[in-house]
C-alpha cells in the first residue's frame, strides 16, 4: 500500500539571479501534484549535485538564462555520473539556441524547453517520460 | 539489513532513499526502520517553530553553521505544507541553507506534510531515527509556518525553539494556550524591528506568571534576540548565544534527570501512532475496497445510520475477527 508521489528538484546553477520562470515552473509543478524542492539562484554544480543526493528526487530541472548554460549543464551531468547517479532525469530550459541541443543531449539532457514553451507541454513530457521510481 | 548497514556507515544516499520510501509508505521500508531503531537514541534532537516567515530557516541555517564550529554534525528536516487540493508541494527552506550542501557533516532533507496537521510530516518521526542512526550528533527539525496549535513538535524534540518577531498581536496572544507554553527557549526574531522591547516585556510578564511548576526542573525559557541577519557580526554573535543556551538546555535535561520524561512523550506518541497505522489503515483499507465503504457513506449522507453507530459497530467486528 504504498504512496508514491514524483519528487523534483529545480535549481539554477551558475551567476544568473532571474529566476521567475524557474519559480513559475516550481508553482506549476506544485499544480500538477509533485513535490519540488528549490534550492535557489547561484548554485555550484557540486551544490545541486548534493542536493539531488540527500533530496532524493526522480527528475532535476535545471534553468540558466546567462548563457553559460553550455559550461554548466554537463558539469552537473558528468558529476552526476561521477557519483554513480543514474536514476535521476535532468531536464533542462533557458535561452539555449538550437545548434546547442545536440551538445545538451550528449551531455545526458533528456529535454530542452526554450522560451515559448508552454507549461501543458513540460507537464505533459514529465507525465509521460519520468516515474517515481520504484 | 543492507540499507541499515548502510545507513549505519554513513552512506548519504541510502538514508535519503530510506527517508523516501518511509514517506511513500513502502513497506519494506518499515522493515528497515524495526532494524535502525534498537540503535536511535544518541542524537540531540532540536525543534524550530514559529509563525510563516519569522525566519526559522535563516536561524537554522546560522545554528548549523555554530554546531559546524562546534566540531558536531548535523541533520536538518525542514517541513513545508502540502496542498490539500494536487497533494504537490513547494520545498522552498533548503534555499536559506544552500551554503552547507557541499559539507559532508551536513545533511538537508525536506519534507512535506502530506495532510498531517500538527505542523510535522508523517514520517519525521522515523526520519529522525535515519539522521540519529546515520551519526549526526544534532537533528534539527523545522516545523512548516505554525499558528498557535500546531504543538507536535514537543514529541519529538529535547529541545523546542519558538520563533517570534515583533508585530503580531496584543498582549492577550501571550497568554493563549498552545504554542508559547511549549518553548524551551524563545527567540525574538528581527530584533532591530518596532515593537520588539514589547514583544520581549509580554513574553516576560508571560513567564512570570506562570506557576513555577512549569518549569521542568527549574528551567525558565529564556528570551533570546536576533537582528538583521544581513549584519554578520550581531547575527554570528546572537546565533552563537542560542546554540550555547541550546547546549546548556540539553545538559540540564541531563542533569535534572528530565530526559527521560521527554524521551516517554515519544515513546507514547511512538506506540500510539504505529497501532493505529497497524489496526486503522488496513481497516479502512479493506473497507474501501470490499466497496462497503460507499455504502456506509451512502447511509450516513441520508442520516439512516449516524456515524458513531458504524464506527462501534466496526470496531466491534474487528476485534470479534469477522470484519
């Protein structure tokens, strides 16, 4: 008889303080019945790596409109790797242009949601490709 | 008995997956917390409350940082509401306490309260056993926004900070039952702000009225004060005198022989909360899902049956084993 419910995290790794769409993401993720954990702006990759450990959660959300996203996403990604994390789905959002995508996906990302998305969307993928896990 | 071996190493990850798993109610997890428990015991388990924003998190965040110098390690379990309209939840307390992530002698769980109203989650009960058999020396237990009755921290905590800031009622909120009478040492919160003198006058006058035998072996909860935490040095300094005062608490539980009186509370809390998930939940369970659940709630919404009626008469076939 157990109760499993989706946990998530959202962070935003790097020097980038606009976090709106990472709160509005948060409230909506909230609307559709997860758990979400925020853990903030100006995060470090080890900072989100270690969150994502003792939080436990099914899905990471990452959010970076500087730019950098490049640099930090498959930071966190290889870390990930490092610590033997595989159960967990990173997904990223931002001002990514299209020639980055391919970069995004070998670095391990399994969704990129650029601006325009709408919220139906992200929750509909997260519905159909993440589970609790077991 | 691998997890608890684990958990018993230190390994991070399978504390935080056991800590899951006994919120999700899977029931191998339960096997492995009748495991841990014979080994609980150790930590000082401190709880933090107050009202929403008073700053809790700000103030467990600068108590993390105190017990760090200190040499001591440290489990937090920060509780945030969750909606009783998705079930989904924002855990929003870990933002204030980021700066400790990387430290391995730290670690920050957040928990939701899945409809429990006593200002906990379910599951810290057992979460705090997972940190306490993990070795953290302290367990910091922040409740979600408190009102005035969400006391339910008290079963679970030696040591109970109520968090108060300037500007939330008249004298008459000092003298209400619940949440003040529950305080081993209040903090007023954002000192520097108009009407924090008065606050700290009330919660004296308060104190001073109080029959003596209140206070466990003699301990009168003393008032303490926080400024601006955005000024590092007074913050530091206020933040250093509580986690000494919450050390001092500790030892007088100690030597006052008192302890053992708190640690009962939990017992009792403890046994209550199991049989009645051991005899309610599959009650209901098996209520449900025969369907005559639906035919009780048919009968009772039509007022042929009251309520109280079924319930004696359940429990009635329940201990005669014919349910």
């Amino acid at each position: 008889m157990s109760d499993r419910k989706l946990r998530v995290m959202v962070a935003k790794p790097g020097l980038d303080g606009h976090d709106r769409g990472a709160r509005v993401l948060a409230r909506c993720f909230r609307d559709a019945g997860y758990e979400v954990i925020y853990t903030g702006c100006h995060q470090t990759p080890e900072q989100i790596v270690s969150a994502v450990i003792q939080e436990d959660v099914d899905l990471l959300g990452l959010s970076c409109l500087s730019g950098a996203h490049r640099y930090l996403y498959p930071a966190v990604t290889k870390l990930m790797k490092d610590k033997g994390i595989d159960d967990v789905t990173v997904i990223g959002g931002g001002i990514i242009p299209e020639q980055d995508f391919q970069l995004m996906y070998d670095a391990g990302l399994k969704a990129i949601f650029v601006p325009g998305t709408t919220l139906d969307s992200i929750i509909t993928w997260i519905n159909t490709n993440v589970k609790p896990r077991n | 008995m691998e997890t608890t071996k684990k958990i018993k190493g230190g390994d991070v990850r399978a504390a935080s997956r056991l800590i899951r798993n006994l919120e999700d109610r899977v029931p191998e997890a339960k096997t492995t917390i009748k495991h841990l428990f014979p080994l609980t015991g150790k930590a000082h388990v401190i709880g933090i409350t107050g009202s929403p924003g008073a700053g809790k998190s700000t103030l467990t965040d600068g108590l993390i940082d105190m017990f760090r110098k200190k040499g001591k390690t440290v489990g937090v379990l920060a509780v945030d509401p969750t909606s009783p309209f998705t079930g989904g939840a924002i855990l929003g307390d870990r933002i204030r306490m980021q700066r400790h992530a990387e430290d391995p002698g730290v670690f920050v769980r957040s928990l939701a309260t899945r409809g429990a109203l006593g200002g906990l989650a379910k599951a810290v009960g057992d979460a705090i056993h997972v940190m306490d058999v993990l070795g953290k020396d302290i367990v910091i237990v922040e409740t979600v926004g408190t009102g005035q009755q969400e006391v339910d921290i008290i079963n679970h905590s030696h040591t109970v900070l109520v968090v108060l800031v300037p500007g939330m009622g008249d004298e008459i909120q000092a003298i209400k039952a619940g949440i003040l009478e529950i305080a081993d040492i209040f903090v007023v919160n954002k000192a520097d702000r108009e009407g924090s003198s008065k606050l700290s006058r009330e919660l004296m006058a308060m104190l001073d009225m109080a029959p003596p035998s209140t206070f466990q072996g003699g301990w009168r909860p003393p008032i303490m004060k926080v400024e601006n935490a955005f000024e590092p040095v007074g913050f530091n300094k206020a933040l250093e005198d509580i986690s000494n005062k919450i050390e001092e608490h500790h030892q007088h539980l100690v030597d006052k022989d008192i302890i053992g009186s708190r640690m009962r509370r939990k017992a009792v809390v403890e046994l209550n909360e199991a049989i009645r998930a051991s005899i309610l939940e599959p009650v209901l369970q098996k209520l449900l899902s025969s369907g005559q659940m639906e035919g009780l709630i048919e009968k009772v919404m039509k007022k042929e049956i009251d309520p109280y009626t079924v319930a004696e008469d359940i429990a009635k076939r329940y201990l005669e084993g014919c349910l």
